[in-house]
C-alpha cells in the first residue's frame, strides 16, 4: 500500500484528538479494505428502494402496515431495502430527538402523478420512531437496511419549515460532518435497541457529486478548486463514523459510474454508484423540455409532442407557484412535474406504444449501456478504491407517470434489466436494485411480482 493510502484522510492529529480519535490516528486503511473485501463473500443484497418509507404515513399509505410489506419483499426475492434515514432531521444540534415534525407536499396539487410521490402529501410524522419501527420489523425478516440522505437534494422539498431553515442555512463546509453526526446519533439510538446490526451500510448523502455546493452535476464534467476541499471534509466525516461504528460500513455514493476522481473520499469502505440506463427512453416524450432555458410558455417548443397533452395545459407558472415561500427546488424538477402533470390520459396508450418501439428498436444499445456501467464502475473502483465492494443503488429508469403501466408489461424491458442484473452479479457487486422503481408504492409490486422475483434471483446467483 502506498503512502498517500496510508494517511488518515482529511484529519489533523488535533483535529483526531478533537474526534475522539487519536487511538486510531496513525491507523491505515489496511483493515477497512480487507473486510470490505470480505463482504463480497456474504450474500448479494437484493435492494428494493423504499426512499420515502419513514414518511408515508397518511391515509392508506403504502408503508403503514410494514410488517405485511417486510414479508412481501421477502416473497419478492429481496434482502435489503435503501431509505432516507433522517439524519439532521430526527436529532437537533445538541442531540435531542425532535420527536414528530411536520412534513408538506413537495409540490401541492401537481407532484402526485408522478412516482413515488403520489402518497407524499403532507403530514406529521416522528422518523426516529418510524426507523426504529422499521428497522424492529426488518430485523424480524433478516432484511438488512442501508440508510442514506438525499437531504440537499430532494428531502428539503418536504421537511418542517424549521429544520428546513436550519440545515438549508448551514455553510457547506459543516454539512458533511453535521450530517455524520446526525446518522451517528440514529445509529447510537438502535445500537441501544439492539438494532444497529440492521444497518449493513451507511451514506452520508445520496449522490455527493450532485450536491449544489459541489457544482451540481455538472462537476462531473469540470475540475474544481472546491474538490479536494470537499473530499477532504467527506474523509474527516467518514473516519468519524468508521470509527464510531466498526460494524456499519460507510459508502460513498455518487449518481454515475462516471465521476471526477477528484471527489472521491479515499476512505471510503463502499462505492454506491447508479446507472439509469433507460432513463433515456422517455426522450419520445421528454424531448429537450427538462433542460436549459427553454421556454414552456411558447407553444412552438412543445408542438411536437402536443397531441400528448391535455387540451387546458397547467400553466408553467402555476407549478412554480405552488412553493411560494418556501425554497425552489431544481429548475428541472419544475419541468418535469409541468410535464407529466399535464399528460393526457387519453393519450398514454398511444404513448406508451411508441416508448416500446423505441426500446423495442434499441434494446441492444440500452443492453449495452448498462454492461458499459458496471465496467465503468469497475475499473474506475480498482484504480482508486481497490478492494472495496460496490452496489448498484439505483437504476434503470425513473420519474416517469405512475399511469403509465409500459414498462411493467414489456418483455424487451424486463429483458434489459435481466441482462444487467446478470451483468452485475458477474462483475461481483455486492449489491443492486432491479430497478429504482422496486418498492410497494410501485404497481409493479402488485401487479407482476414475479418479474422482480425473476431479476432478484438472477442477481443473487439463484437462476442462471
């Protein structure tokens, strides 16, 4: 092992002192990859994506009876499900749980129709009860738990316009370790319950090279003086954690197989990476409507697809409206909720013909992009992370209309996720969803169970 890997990442000795940490200080990171290593020995994790789970807890909620959904996702061939744990949210700045907190609509009277977010309207909710009622449940099942934070990125949209204030305005420089501290207090709170060992890997944030304050993500594309800075804050809070919790591995998750090197916390125990390798089937729909500067109020930029439109269109500005006084979310997840907002029900079945004849005609292609991914994500974690297992978190396609019932009825879909769940498991990645799409609030839970059943035991080596 070379010297720049036998350094304690990001820490000053005062600074480990400071921690907690200067039994350890001058410890390599020898131990983390050889029992990250060892983990690729375990079973694979077959993760359904349960990210809103804590919070679902209105009126027929998909989550509210979890033991019934628990044992559902066992029938399904799942071991392991991935949330948003609530770190920052369920304990305040000194520690004390917050207890039940209010949560909004991210988008009231627009976002239902699309995945995921249909049951997410508003409420009260406690999520440190909730996770430990989860977490109780998943123990029961032998379901393991991996727990992540898509704070910056969508969980503000909904949180309590007080927690929102207070994290929101935290320096970037605070965040990675505010937020360690607060999935450090989660897991405290179930180690005393006899629950941590649920949890069998942990994330300080979804999607690290998304954040606002790293560049978004465009920062894939462009070097940056921020990076090294921002990495070096991402190991400090690592080696918190790792050394806190020696039986809960940390992972670094990114959006892409594909990133700067340059954000990439060299103490990281395992790389969560995602590959939305259809996501660009919906171009028939979507067009160039999500991105840049296009203007949704001029009718000649979505004439090509305005036969898919309902006749009395929600005006743009009505969907920005809808979180006045509350803070923007990102310009694209504007357009998006306009778009799907406003697709016409008579129109989904012609619609959905033409979103299987482009898969239909490109299978080979899309097959490709996700063998192309999982290769990327190889070679890229054997040049700077040797050793370390890798998880595919998330997948495939992702944010279309909940109406829209194409790809639980397509073969050639189905058969696209099989190939890459075989790619996967013959790449060695410790763990993968079949698809983000996965969990009970999706219809293809109910309505083709075996469909995951077949692509988990793919994955899991139970079928060839």
């Amino acid at each position: 092992m070379n010297r720049a890997r036998q350094r304690t990442f990001g820490l000053s000795r005062r600074d480990a002192l400071k921690l907690g940490l200067g039994a350890v200080f001058n410890t390599t990171l020898v131990g983390s990859a050889l029992s990250a290593t060892a983990t690729t020995k375990e079973e694979r994790l077959a993760i359904s994506f349960w990210i809103w789970a804590l919070w679902d807890t209105g009126t027929n909620g998909f989550f509210n009876d979890l033991e019934l959904r628990m044992a559902e996702l066992v029938d399904r061939g799942f071991n392991c499900i991935r949330i948003e744990g609530g770190a920052g949210i369920t304990h305040d700045a000194e520690g004390r749980p917050r207890g039940e907190l209010e949560f909004h609509a991210a988008l009231p009277g627009h976002g239902h129709f699309t995945r995921q977010m249909e049951h997410m309207t508003g409420g009260r909710v406690d999520l440190l009860k909730r996770l430990i009622e989860l977490c109780t449940v998943a123990k029961r099942h032998n379901v393991k738990v991996i727990l992540s934070s898509w704070y910056y990125l969508h969980t503000f949209w909904f949180t309590d316009k007080s927690v929102t204030a207070e994290l929101l305005g935290l320096p970037p420089e605070e965040r990675f370790m505010v937020f360690a501290r607060g999935l450090d207090r989660i897991l405290e709170e179930l180690k005393q319950r006899g629950l941590a060992d649920t949890v069998i890997t942990a994330e300080i944030f979804n999607e690290v090279n998304g954040m606002d304050f790293l560049g978004g993500y465009g920062a894939n594309k462009k070097a940056a003086d921020v990076f090294p800075k921002f990495r070096s804050l991402h190991e400090e809070a690592l080696s918190f954690l790792e050394t806190r919790h020696p039986g809960v591995r940390f992972s670094l998750d990114t959006s892409t197989a594909s990133i700067n090197t340059e954000l990439i916390p060299r103490n990281a125990q395992v790389w969560t990476f995602h590959s939305y390798y259809l996501w660009s089937v919906y171009k028939v729909f979507e067009q160039n409507l999500l991105g840049g500067d296009t203007d949704l109020t001029d009718p000649e930029v979505y004439a090509p697809i305005r036969r898919f439109l309902r006749r009395d269109l929600v005006p743009f500005q009505a969907i920005l409206d809808c979180r006045k006084g509350r803070p923007p979310i990102a310009n694209g997840w504007y357009r998006r909720i306009w778009l799907y907002r406003n697709l016409d029900p008579n129109a989904m079945p012609e619609l959905e013909r033409l979103l299987q004849e482009d898969l239909e005609k490109h299978i080979d292609e899309y097959k490709q992009k996700a063998t192309d991914a999982v290769e990327q994500a190889v070679k890229l974690r054997d040049e700077i992370l040797p050793g370390i297992p890798l998880i595919l978190g998330e997948g495939v396609s992702y944010c279309a209309d909940h109406r829209l019932r194409w790809e639980e009825r397509s073969d050639a879909y189905w058969e696209v996720v099989e190939h890459a769940a075989r790619a996967y498991r013959q790449h060695g990645l410790w763990g993968a969803v079949a698809r983000t799409n996965s969990g009970p609030e999706d219809p293809v839970w109910h309505e083709y169970p075996e469909r995951l059943r077949q692509v988990n035991a793919v994955f899991r080596g139970k079928k060839p």
